[in-house]
C-alpha cells in the first residue's frame, strides 16, 4: 500500500511543476482518472472560459478546475451546447442531470449549481463538446498550459499559488487514487465509481471503507474509552473523597455540657454573663416567664440573624446590635425583626451538686419545649 | 504644668463642639466654600453663558472678558500664601504662618468677589443706563442664551452680585473660625432637628423629596437654583461639623465614603435631570434633542483608551492617597460571641441591613435582594416603551423613571445614608447631632397580625390551629398579590397590558408589589407596630 504523500512531497512535487500532469503518470493512474476526466468534458460549470486560452486562467477557473479535477476542463469544453447530454452520460455511467439551460450565454444561478454538485458532479449544462468523447488517455491537462511555477517560497502571484496548488491536490488524488487502485483489482474505466475521490480532502465512500480496516481507526477505538473510563473513575473517587472528608475521624469539638456552678450561686432577677464568651449563653434566673423562680440557659445567638445580643441590666432586656430585636429577660422576643424567642439549652443537677448545662439539647418556645423539664431547674 | 483642654475633655469624657483643630479645618473648609462662590461669581460676570443646545448664530461677539490683573492677583496671592505655609519650618515662630497664609487666600477671594461684582454691575451701567430700560434689546453673546425650558434668561449682575455676597458671607465665616472665634450651631436648631428627626419622618420626608424633585424638576434643572442647593448644603454641612457627634460620625473613616456618595450621587442626578429637562421641552417644541444635535463620535483609540488610561492613572493615585491618609479601622477581633453594638454591614449593603429590621431574614435577606437583580435583568422584556432610546428624557419615560429613581435613590441610597448616620447602639435611630446612648430608650413593642386581630379587635385569645391564627394576614398577603394586579391594570396600566400582553403586565406587576412592600411594611412598623403579617415561627415562615 502506498504511503500517504507528505506534505513536503506534495510541495517538492509542485515545484517540480509537472508532477500533477496525468499524462506523466498515464499508466499508473488508470482507472479514476479516466472517468475524471470524462467527468471533465462535461464539466463546463466553469463560467465560459475562453477556447483559446491565450490568458493565463483566472483564480475562479483555476479553482472550478481543481473541483472538477479535471485540469483540462476549459480546453476540453466546447462551444456549441447544443451536444446531447447522454453523449456524457455513458462514458461516465453517471445519472444524467438534465441541463438547466441550453444556453450557457451566462453564468449558472446557485440553484443550478447546486443542482449540479447535488447529481454528483456531472455537469449540469453537459454541453460536452459536440459529443466528441473524450478518450480516456486524452489527458487533458496536457494541453493546459504548462506553465513553470516558481518555488513555491517564492511564488508571489496569487494565480500562481493557486496552480501549485491545484497541482498538489491532483497529484493527491492521483497517488490516492493509485492506491485504491492497487488495493482493488483494477477495474475498466466505464465502471469506476464516480466518487473516486474527485475532490480532494473530502474521502468518497470507498475511500473512508478502505481506511475502516485500517491501523489507526483500529487504533484509536479503545484509547477513548480508556479516557472516558479514567475521566470517570477519577471524577468518582474524588466524589467519595469529598464524601468521606464530610467525616473526620476526630472531631475536635468542645465538649457540650459544662458545670456552672450550685444553684445558690444565682440571684433572683438576674443574668449571668460569664459563660457567654467562652460556651455562648447566659444563666437566667427569674419568675417572669411563668411566675416560678426558676433557672435556666439562653444561648445568646439572636434568632433573627444570629448576631449575639446584650444584656442590658438597665432595660432588663437582651438587645441585639444588629437589628435591634428585643428580648425581655425570659427571652421572649417584644421588639424589632426577631421572630420567636431565644433558645435554651439542657440544664439538670449533676452528682456534684452542679447545674450541667448540656448544649447539644435545645428547647424553643414556639414549639412549646420550654415546659419540658430538662429545659429549666427549679431555684432555691 | 500646662495642661491642655483636649487632655481635659478626654478625662473627663466631655464631648467638645469646638476644638482648636476643629476650628482650623473649618476656616478652610469655609475658604473653599468662599473659592467656589468667588468662582461662580466671576463665571457669571465674564465668562460666555450660551446654555446646552442654544445656539450662537447671529449674535455679536462678547465683550465681557475677565482681566487678565486680576487672575494674576488671584493666583499670586494663593501662591504666596502656599511658599508661606512651606516654609513654616524656616520662619521665626512669633510669626504666625498660618493665619497670615490663611488671610492671604481669604484676600484673594474676595477681591476675586468683589471685583467680580462690581465689574458686573459697572458693566450693566454702561451698556444699560441707569435705569436698565434698555434690557429688552436684541441678545448678545453678553447675555446668558438659556437653554429651551429652563426659564428665560437670567440677570448676570444680579447673580454675580448674589454669588459675590455668597463668597463673602462664607469667608468671613471662615475668618472667625481661623481668629478663634467660638461659633458653633445654636442648640435650639440641633434639638429642632432631633426631635424630628427618626426613620418615619426621614424616609418619608425623603420620599416626599423625591416627588417634589420630579413635580419641580424644570425648577431644579435652573442652574441658579442648583447652586443654592449646592450653597445650602456647604452651609448646613460646614456648621453641623461643629457638633461632636456629627463629626464624629460623618468623620468616621468607614463614612466618608457615603459623604462622597451624597455629593456624586446629587451631582450626577441633577446633571441627567437636566439634560432630560431640556430635551423634553426641545421635543415639545419640534427641536431635536441635545444628543441629534451633536452627535459627535470618536474614536475608541486614541480617544477613548488615553482617557481610560488616565482615569486609570488618577484613580489609582486617589486611592492610594486615600488609604494612606484615612486608614481602615480595624476592630476587635472577630468572636461569635461578641459583636460591636451597632453592628454594621459595609456601606454599600447598609441598605439592605435597613430592610433586615422590617422583613423575616429570608424575605429581606434572599428573596427580595434576588428579585432586585431579577427585576434589573427584566427590565429590557418588560418595558414596551420604544422611545427615550438615546438621549435623556423624562416626559417620555415616565413610568420608568419614577420607578427606577425611587428605588434607587430612596429606596437604596436613602437607606444606606439612614443605616450609616442615623442608626446607633442597639440600632436605634438617632438624630444627626444626638449623642449615642447605648442605654437610649425607645419602646418597640411589636406585634403580629393575628394578635391584632383575635386578641385586640375581636378580644378573643388566638386559635391554637396555625392556618386558623395567621388566616388574617394570610388573607392580607393573598390579596395583596392577587387582588391588586387586575385593579392595578384597571387604574394604570391598561396601556402596558395591552402593549406587552398578560405575562409581562404580571410580571410587572409582581415586582412593583414586591418593591412596594418595602415601603409599606416600614410604613406599618412605624404606624401600627406591626412585627409580621403572617408569623410562623414553627416552620420559619413570617411576611
């Protein structure tokens, strides 16, 4: 199997500027380039160029050319439309299109373009040429005018760019073309598939089959699945990594429950403010939540926001700095945006003698815990 | 031993009016307000006063022209005065550099004044007479060429007479200051203001102020009438700094940001007011509007990159200079137990904090700030109004200009000057000159809807089932969002609907009642004592 053409093949073979003739490799590009060159004769989609060719072509031609891949397709257009388009049609063993126009007297419209790119290449207006067929060996580009480019470094004429290459591309056809030739039995020239790579960088059918099988299609399949299955089981592990870091295995957290002291220790009316720095809550002792005397812990966390509020022994009334919620000793909330009373937290009566207070219970008042028993301590 | 009254006044925790430096700062803060008069004074007298879209054909050239003398005595004195107080160091210290520094610029002002003045004066004599009967003539460039809708145009000796008495008043003001002169805000006026002010009459003053900035904005756009605003306000700030605790707050350094705010926020409304002034009475008149008539373009480079350059350069500078010369506070440092009382967001969100004492957390902290950035990113799908593309105008957007200005200028920047100012200790609301008293008492006693009504109106106690409690205030809120949008189409909006369809009058409607229920909510608080129209504190549910 023939090796791919590098690109610096391709470019040393435009400089060398005859490479691209068929008729340099008349034998070794039989088959698909015949019907290419069939193709060609009928291919006068090609704004009418002139027959005689005294000019240089123009970039539109040149490029009209290179679609068709038939280098010699102005020379080989003839005048007179008037030529059966059947003429083209079995030497090609294409479908006929039926031309838009008998008279080529202007440009095709994009309709009748596409019309014709969509019949797969055949020539709309096949005028082809007062039906003469085109032979097969007629390599056309023969007689285009084989002008010496320069090096490709130092080509500065745009037209001329495009000729180098237009050359390179059909001398990619050809070799590609030479490959499918070799991997296939040859075969004659009527009975060549008119996608034999007419087009170059866009791989016809038989083309893409034959690369199917090949090395690197073969190559490339578990390479993406690997890719996938690694980007998925490290997405996954990172996941559980996440999950497992939601629980440490030491926690270090303050113990909840602390000793505050007998309950002898506490005046009537009054708030305690020495644990609310360090634990976060005030031991209240009053009668005016339900008429008791009784002792219990307020966090001092506002329950509007969170902001810790202040006694204010003056008002008898916690006051929070943020918002201005008030709170009257009991904690239940009297003024400003906080909605519902300050939280207590578990007291009981440790072996000691001592209230504990344990912070990891809470008790609200609107969802009537405040009568629970482990939510206040009787005073003494 | 020399002891020094500050060193008396921190001992003994008296709050000084007046200080020596307190004083000095505001004989120059007077002399700045003198320059600026001096200015407008001179401005007036000389300078060309063809306004905003008049136009300059056919009148003779100006023959007023400001001379040359007296810019060099002007800048001369100021130069002087600068080479003295540099050299402080080298000059004897019987020599009082300061004071003599200070009457040299003060002098310049007011020659600048009263040579303004009286030139104009001189000058209208001339071409006038005595007797001004000659005022009806033809318009010079002489003359001030008001722009379309202002008014008619105004009398320049008149005005820079006015200006020149202006800068005189406040240099002599600035004078006694600098001569040690103890002049501080009569006591009467500070309690007046006091006693009215509190968060009831300051929202609602500012949103009658509002009204009237937009039912008198041909009189605010008149030049004449903006630079009495600007003089009031040098006047009411220059003397409110004598008392201790409004300097001590508007000095604050995380304040001072806010009194910039006030001053760009008023300049910048003004300017758009205006232009929009004119351009609805050119309209009115079939003239094209400010922006058609100079279209000017140009170019994003060089033009626009050198200028972003620059600002770019000089803001840089600014804030450099700036926080080297008022550092950051810094507190305490931060405990979940102890907070500062008051404790304040950052300037900017001091509005949203404002709206944290009215609404539930979720309400005023998530769902309404949401539906702020919602709404803005609506406003293109809602608004149907194809006109006012490009150029200013009021008359021709007035839905969405009184919308958009209230809910920025008095629902946002009203309440951010309302939490930085006037919120103390405890947040309580204090006037501009009170002292913060942590111990400062004002009963708040808030109550719910359902105690309202079940307990007050129907004298019963309230049911225990929760949907049977709140059924008031859940009726309330119901209506509010369900009954006002058709009547609001019905009163208002009919055109909008019919123009932009069903969805986008609801969803207008939706975020006027959503906006509005700020306002209203205030209004209830401070009237009613309302806490919340339906409390659930059970399920963390309160409107």
């Amino acid at each position: 199997m023939a090796e791919r053409p590098s690109v610096k093949d391709i470019l040393a073979a435009a400089r060398k500027g005859g490479a691209a003739k068929p008729a340099d490799g008349g034998e070794a590009a039989p088959a698909p380039e015949a019907p290419a060159a069939a193709e060609a004769s009928g291919a006068p989609a090609v704004p009418p160029p002139a027959p005689s060719l005294g000019r240089p072509l123009t970039l539109k031609e040149k490029l009209a050319a290179a679609r068709g891949a038939a280098p010699g397709a102005p020379a080989a257009a003839a005048p007179t439309p008037a030529a059966p388009a059947a003429a083209a049609a079995p030497a090609t063993g294409e479908k006929v299109v039926p031309p838009p126009a008998p008279s080529i007297g202007r440009p095709l419209t994009l309709k009748e373009k596409l019309a014709a790119a969509k019949s797969g290449g055949v020539a709309p207006a096949a005028a082809p040429s007062g039906g003469v067929p085109v032979a097969p060996k007629a390599a056309p580009a023969a007689k285009a005018p084989a002008r010496d480019l320069p090096p490709l470094s130092e080509i500065s004429d745009p037209r001329d760019l495009a000729e180098a290459l237009r050359q390179a591309g059909a001398k990619k056809d050809k070799e590609l073309a030479g490959a499918d030739a070799k991997g296939a039995p040859a075969k004659p020239a009527a009975k060549a598939k008119p996608e034999a790579k007419t087009v170059p960088g866009k791989p016809s059918k038989s083309a893409s089959l034959a690369e199917g099988t090949s090395r690197r299609a073969v190559l490339q399949f578990p390479w993406i699945v690997a890719g996938w299955v690694a980007f998925t089981g490290g997405l996954g592990a990172l996941t559980a990594m996440c999950g497992r870091f939601m629980f440490p295995n030491v926690l270090a957290e303050p113990p909840s429950t602390v000793k505050v002291g007998v309950p002898t220790d506490f005046a009537k009316e009054d708030v305690s403010e020495r644990w609310k720095a360090e634990w976060g809550f005030w031991i209240v002792r009053t009668e005016r939540y339900n008429g008791q005397d009784i002792l219990f812990a307020l966090q001092s966390v506002c329950t509007h926001l969170g902001c810790p509020p202040n006694w204010l022994a003056g008002e008898q009334k916690f006051k929070c700095p943020c918002h201005g919620s008030g709170f009257y000793i009991s904690g239940i909330n009297f003024e400003g945006p906080a909605p519902r009373p300050l939280e207590r937290f578990r007291v009981a009566i440790a072996d000691d003698g001592q209230i504990m207070v344990d912070k990891s219970a809470k008790f609200q008042e609107e969802l009537a815990q405040w009568s629970d028993p482990d939510s206040f301590l009787p005073a003494v | 031993m020399e002891i020094k009254p500050e060193l008396v006044n921190t001992l003994l925790d008296v709050h000084p009016d007046l200080t020596p430096g307190v004083m000095t700062g505001l004989a120059w803060y007077f002399l700045l307000a003198a320059m600026l008069n001096a200015a407008a004074a001179a401005f007036v007298a000389y300078q060309e006063m063809v306004s905003e879209g008049a136009s300059r054909d056919g009148l003779a050239p100006r023959t007023r022209k400001l001379p040359d003398a007296l810019v060099v005595v002007f800048f001369a004195l100021y130069g002087v005065a600068t080479l003295l107080l540099l050299a402080k160091g080298f000059l004897p210290k019987s020599f009082d550099v300061a004071t003599i520094g200070y009457g040299l610029c003060a002098l310049a002002n007011v020659i600048l004044a009263i040579t303004a003045g009286a030139d104009a004066a001189h000058w209208a004599e001339k071409k006038y007479g005595h007797d001004g009967a000659a005022h009806a003539g033809p318009a010079t460039l002489d003359d001030h060429i008001p722009a379309v809708g202002i008014g008619g145009p105004i009398n320049r000796t008149l005005w820079s007479i006015v200006w020149a008495v202006c800068a005189v008043i406040f240099q002599a003001m600035g004078l006694v200051y600098i001569l040690h002169g103890e002049y501080a805000l009569p006591d009467f006026i500070r309690n007046a203001i006091d006693l009215v002010s509190g968060p009831t009459t300051f929202f609602t003053g500012a949103t009658l102020a509002f009204f009237a900035m937009y039912f008198y904005r041909k009189y605010l756009a008149n030049g004449v009438v903006a630079w009495w605003m600007v003089n009031a306000f040098l006047m009411f700030f220059g003397l409110s700094m004598t008392d201790f605790d409004f300097r001590d707050i508007v000095t604050k350094p995380d304040n001072v940001p806010i009194v910039g705010l006030i001053v760009l926020v008023g300049f910048f409304t003004w300017l758009s007011l205006r232009r929009a002034v004119i351009n609805d009475a050119r309209m009115a008149q079939g003239l094209p509007n400010l922006e058609e008539l100079d279209p000017e373009k140009t170019l994003t480079w060089p033009d626009l990159v050198y200028t972003e350059l620059i600002a770019m350069v000089a803001l840089t500078i600014f804030l450099v200079v700036w926080a080297i010369a008022l550092q950051a506070p810094l507190e305490q440092p931060a405990s979940s137990t102890t907070a500062p009382n008051p404790s304040k967001a950052p300037w900017y969100f001091l509005g949203l904090q404002e709206m944290l004492v009215y609404f539930d957390p979720w309400m005023a902290g998530v769902v309404l700030p949401s539906l702020i950035v919602v709404g803005l990113m609506a406003m293109p799908y809602i608004d149907t109004n194809k006109q006012g593309n490009g150029y200013y105008t009021i008359a021709q957007r007035k839905f969405a200009y009184l919308t958009f200005q209230y809910g920025y200028l008095v629902l946002w920047v009203v309440l951010i000057l309302l939490g930085t100012f006037l919120r103390g200790p405890n947040w309580n609301f204090f006037g501009p000159y009170e002292y913060w008293d942590v111990h400062k008492l004002i009963p708040l006693n808030n109550v719910n809807l359902s105690e309202i009504v079940w307990v007050q109106m129907l004298g019963t106690r309230r049911p225990d089932n929760i949907i049977l409690r709140e059924l008031p205030g859940i009726l309330v809120v119901l209506g509010y969002f369900v009954v006002l949008p058709p009547l609001m189409e019905r009163l208002f909006f009919r055109k909008m609907r019919e123009q932009g369809g069903w969805i986008r009058y609801s969803v207008l409607a939706m975020l006027i009642l959503f906006m509005a229920s700020l306002p209203i909510k205030m209004v209830l608080r401070w009237t009613l004592n309302l806490k919340y129209l339906v409390a659930i504190p059970e399920y963390f549910f309160n409107i």
